[in-house]
C-alpha cells in the first residue's frame, strides 16, 4: 500500500507542476503533434484524508465536432 500512496503523491505532485505551466501559459498550451493542454478545476473533495481544491489538466485532439441534428 506504501508504494501506491507514493505513486499517488509523485502524480498529484506532478499535476500541480503542469496545472501552475499551463496557468502561466494563459491557460491553454498547444503541443506539437495538435492537441492542447488546458486546466480543469473541480470543487473540494477528499483524498488520502485531507480536503483539497483540485486542478487537473484536460488534453484533447482538435477534432471536428459531429454536426448536430
């Protein structure tokens, strides 16, 4: 269990690394192969027994949304 709460703090660690680059960015960072980064928030919720506002980064291809009918 040590190692998955080890894994899990490297990642949340890492996620707030990318969230404060892609803030500064102006909130959207294109990469080279298309797809962009961007940030996503969510309200309080609970992990590894402490409340902490979460951000969390969203890549996504640019692709052509279907068209509606």
């Amino acid at each position: 269990m040590g190692k998955i709460e080890s894994l899990v703090e490297a990642y949340l660690i890492a996620e707030r690394d990318l969230v404060a680059v892609v803030d500064s960015a102006g909130g959207a960072l294109p990469l080279p192969d298309g797809r962009t980064v961007t940030v996503g928030r969510a309200e309080f919720d609970a992990l590894l027994g402490e409340r902490r506002k979460r951000a969390w980064v969203v890549i996504r291809k640019k692709t052509p949304m279907p068209a509606r009918r």
